[in-house]
C-alpha cells in the first residue's frame, strides 16, 4: 500500500488502542484531528475533494450498522461495514457519487465489528460475508490486519464463509497464515489491461492481480474472479477473449469458488460524476438505457449476446466451472442460460 499523504483522526477516537496501531505504523505523517469524518474536504467542489482526498486516509468511528442485510440478500447474508471508501478511483465505481466525503475511513471500533460476526456465526448455520462493498477489502489489510482477525475467528468457527472483494496485490497477511480456513474466499474484479490502464486509476494491473490470485491458490486459498464491468468498446471481445484465456491458464480451475460476469451500470448521479471528473470518459460512448431499477446499462439484447460469449470462452476452456451474472434481471438471466 503506498502511503497516505496526510492521516485524518476523529478527536473522540484519538487515544484508542486501534488508532495508535494504525497510527505507529504510519508514522511520520502529517495529522489533522477532526470533529466528524463525514465532513472532511466538505468545503472543496466536487472535483477537487475527489481528486485531493483519495490520497489521505481517516481514522473514524463507525456509527450505525456494522453488518447489514439488504433486501436482495439471503437470510444469514451480510455485507460487513469496517471501513468505507477506497484509494482506488475506477470511472465506473459507485463510490464516487455515494459518500459526500472522498477520503478512504478506516473504523476503529473493530472490536464490536468482529463481536458482530461472532455472534452471526454462532446463530446461523452457514452464513456469509462479503467485505468489499463500500470499500476494497484488502487494500488496507497491512496496516489493520483484518483479515487476520478474520481467519482466528473463522478458525474457531467454521460454518461460515466471507468473501474478499478487492483489486489489491495487498496480500502478505493472507499468505502468512497457515492451513488458512476454507470459508476465506479472496475474489479479485478483473479487467484487459487496456482496461486497468485507462479506467481502473491507481489499481493494479491485471496481471498483478493475476499473480495475487495464483499465490493466494498456492496458499490454500480458494478464490473467487468477478468479471465486472464488462465494457464495450472496439475490439472488446478481443481483449476480453485474450483475458479469459490468460486467467484459466494462470489459475487452478479447481480452486476457483464462482466466476461471476456483469456489464456496465450506471446511477444518473453517477453518470453525472463520470462527466464531471472523467468527461472523455469511454464508458459513456455506448448507448446507455434505465433499466427496471433506475439504472442505466447496455441494450438488453447487447447484454445478453456479451454474457454469451463470455461463457462460451470459458465453457471451451472449463465447462464446469459456475458461473453467475451480477444483478442481472430473471429475464435476462433465463435467455441467457436457457435459450
């Protein structure tokens, strides 16, 4: 992780044993004590804060929920809230346009966010995390350690799963534990280079990410690729096709939990901060239609005919390797798979 540029604290969190964890390791850095993370960079116009406050990093209390269960979600199904925002500025992230503040938060309440999961695995039978929502979930694991908390929790407990949603390389707590419980899934959102290069700023290349992915296969992971967004432009399939190939190739099929593909979606606010930030932006060369929920994505049938090609890539490389879309309609879902 490169570090922060300046260290934001919340006054009421300064002397916590956490915040002088992330503090010790970070130090020297310049440090601003604030009144509420939430207002930080609240003076700055859009464009600025979101490009000058990507590079700090703010240390906060969580207030609120710190496992939540929305309305699409299973029962025993939880998205973990232990930190919000991310370093990383894809154009197409949602995350722009979310929060007003554009500054990463770690939360330091960790112990209540960890009680939180041990009771949810004590009650329910087989539940399941995903860390990555509003966050990447790695790209701070060196300096909290989350993910070895996780793995002593989950070695105690092992009926639960909790999955690692990241772009990061950020992966060396990961591989420091031995015999690592089988319900870790780390899963890596992957892109063509032309892609990472040109959109995904500051994350690292596919092929970093590749690598990542393989070591943490060699370490008894069993991993997770998200193939998302897939974006149209002018010899999308090539590189697409190309990337499919490089990542079966690189990666034990066997030790890959899920593959799930999704296309572009987009809130208006979000298109509105693309054009803002990003106006040459190559998202936003495609026609672009609301769907039933308000967002806006490809032409139904321009979706369907890219999950197809998709699968059948990876279907003559491995056709028994599952594979999901990401919120995708039933509709479409059907003529997907059943047509």
């Amino acid at each position: 992780m490169q570090k922060p540029n300046k260290l934001y604290i919340e006054e009421r969190i300064k002397d916590h044993p956490f915040t002088e964890k992330i503090l010790s390791k970070l130090t020297p850095i310049p440090v601003e004590f604030v009144d509420d993370y939430r207002k930080i960079g609240e003076e700055k116009p859009f464009v600025q804060r979101a490009k000058e406050d990507k590079n700090s990093l703010a240390l906060g209390e969580k207030k609120g929920e710190v496992l939540k269960n929305i309305g699409r979600m299973e029962a025993g199904e939880y998205y973990i809230f232990h930190e919000m925002d991310c370093l990383y500025d894809c154009e197409y992230c949602y995350l722009q346009y979310y929060f007003q503040t554009k500054v990463p938060v770690i939360f330091v309440n960790r112990d209540e966010i960890l009680t939180k999961i041990e009771g949810v695995l004590k009650t329910h039978v087989n539940p399941y995390f995903h860390v990555g929502e509003v966050c990447d979930a790695l790209a701070f694991d060196d300096l909290t350690e989350f993910s070895l908390d996780i793995a002593r929790l989950f070695s105690k407990y092992k009926n639960g799963s909790i999955e690692f949603r990241t772009k990061s390389t950020n992966i060396r707590n990961l591989l420091s534990i031995k015999d690592p419980p089988k319900g870790i899934i780390p899963s890596w959102t992957f892109s063509p280079e032309r892609i990472a290069k040109s959109i995904e700023h500051k994350a690292p290349s596919f092929m970093e990410r590749l690598m990542a992915a393989k070591m943490c296969q060699e370490a008894g992971y069993t991993i997770g690729v998200r193939l998302d967004p897939v974006i149209i432009y002018d010899g999308w399939e090539k590189d697409y096709r190309e990337m499919v190939g490089e990542i079966l190739l690189a990666l034990d099929s066997m030790k890959i939990d899920y593959i799930s593909i999704g296309t572009v979606k987009l809130h208006r606010l979000l298109i509105d901060a693309i054009k803002e930030r990003f106006p040459e932006s190559q998202i936003l060369l495609s026609e672009l239609v609301p769907s039933s929920d308000g967002k806006y994505r490809y032409l139904k049938f321009q979706r369907i005919d890219v999950y197809r090609r998709m699968i059948s890539w990876i279907k003559d490389l491995n056709y028994k390797l599952e594979i999901e879309l990401s919120m995708e309609s039933k509709e479409v879902h059907n003529l997907v798979f059943n047509t």
